[in-house]
C-alpha cells in the first residue's frame, strides 16, 4: 500500500514522494524535530515544538468566541469549573447570610447524665431486686442487677416522677438528684446526697466487691458552683475552704454569688 509521506532531501528541500509506507520510517521522520536539524536546513516547513510539550488551551479568543456577545456567557461561566454554588443570588447578599442564625442552646451537666426515677426505685423495691437498707450509689445499681451496664460519664440523675407512689426511707448518694426528688425522699425520713465523680472515679465503679474505693477528686471550676447548692443537697455545701487553697492552681476566684448559679 503506497501512501504519502514527507522525506528530508539532501538539499534540505521538502517534497512528496510516493514510497512504500514502513513503520520505521514514518517513525524516523517523526521524530526528527527541528532542533536535531543545522542551523542552514531550518525553515519555516519544519518547525516543530519540544518534544512533551502540553498545549494550553485559551478561552475566549479567534473568531467564533462570541467576545461581543452576551456577557452572561463569558468569565466565570466559560471555564472548566465555572459553576456557581446552591445558594447564588446573582451577586447580592444570600438569604442564608442575612437571615439570623440559631445558636444552639448549651447542654446542662445534669442532662447529660442517665435519667432513674423515684418510680423506678418502688418498683425495683416491690420485685425483691432493691435493699432498702444498702446506700444507693452507681455502684450498688450495678452489682446488684438493676443497671445492665454502668451510663456513660457524667453518672446517674434521680429525678421526683413516680413520686405519688414512693414510701420508701433510703439513703441516695448518687451523681445528680433533681430539687423536687430530694424533698421527697426527706419526708419520707431518708438522706440523700448529690456526689460528683471524675470519669476515673466513676468508673472505677465496676471493680470487683472486694477492691478498695478510689479517692474521689474535686470537680473542676465550671461545676464546682453546682454541687455547692443545698437545694440538691451537694456534697460541697459549706465546704468552700476546700477551694482557697486551689485558686492559684486553677486560677479560678472563687466568690459567695457563684453558689447562686444553677
């Protein structure tokens, strides 16, 4: 099969001849570009770019660009990338930056806690499953079967539902008890108290019976105002000498209106 195919004559003149078409050939001819030619058989016929170049692409430019056209479909738009995100307005203000936004409200630390009821202690008192002579602590709910598994950090919240039909005298030390559940549970003749316990502390909770307790370290500054509230009956309450000696530590000043807060 004869095909056409551009041959380098001695006299450095281009022409077609007709020849047999070879692969080595062809490749010959290919691959000899401009720079492996002298200096006096260089012309405009065999001019070439290096070889690996990567050709750029321009936008915008000859004469089918449309560059008098409609400026909608020029700029950002003629790119590659030229999208606009979900919500564009054309240039203004977005509704979702004018309008105001919704802070989510902050988490208590007693909500964050595993909720047991008044309630459910009467029941689990009516089933055999509760001593009332045992102090109630995470501990005790534990081992003795009513908890499956130890809550999550930061503990155990009682709360007053189910209080219509409580008649029991216990003695509560749990990690949170709600203002309405510690009135209950002291007209009823029992005591209750209100212990905070850092996550090594609390879950030292699932040790075997026969391992020592874990000294119980104080709570940090944010929460120190809360155990301090007689209203929940805190284990801090008149205990404010304990925190004198940890101000410079903390650097934290404790001051009398901080047992006011919530």
């Amino acid at each position: 099969m004869f095909r056409l195919a551009r041959v380098l004559c001695e006299t450095a003149k281009t022409h077609f001849v007709p020849v047999l078409y070879s692969p080595r050939i062809a490749e010959k001819v290919r691959n000899r570009t401009s720079h492996m030619l002298p200096v006096e058989d260089i012309h405009l016929g065999n001019l070439v770019g290096n070889q690996g170049r990567r050709k750029k692409r321009r936008y915008g430019v000859g004469k089918s660009s449309a560059r008098a056209g409609p400026l909608g479909g020029h700029g950002r738009m003629i790119r590659k990338l030229g999208y606009r995100h979900r919500s564009f307005e054309g240039g203004q203000m977005p509704l979702v930056k004018r309008l105001p936004k919704i802070v989510p409200q902050p988490i208590f630390f007693e909500e964050q806690m595993k909720e047991i009821t008044l309630g459910d202690l009467q029941a689990w008192a009516d089933q055999g499953r509760l001593d009332p002579t045992q102090v109630i602590t995470p501990r005790y709910l534990l081992l003795s079967g009513m908890l499956h598994a130890l809550p999550k950090w930061p503990g155990i919240r009682l709360t007053a539902h189910g209080y219509a039909i409580f008649n029991l005298k216990l003695d509560v030390r749990l990690n949170w008890v709600d203002e309405e559940a510690v009135s209950v549970i002291r007209a009823r003749g029992g005591t209750v108290l209100s212990v905070y316990m850092d996550p090594a502390t609390y879950f030292y909770q699932k040790r075997p019976a026969n391992d020592p307790d874990l000294v119980p370290k104080l709570p940090p500054p944010q929460i120190w105002a809360r155990y301090t509230r007689p209203e929940i009956a805190g284990y801090l309450v008149g205990r404010e000498d304990l925190f004198q000696a940890l101000q410079k530590s903390y650097r934290f000043q404790w001051t009398p209106a901080l047992t006011q807060q919530k």
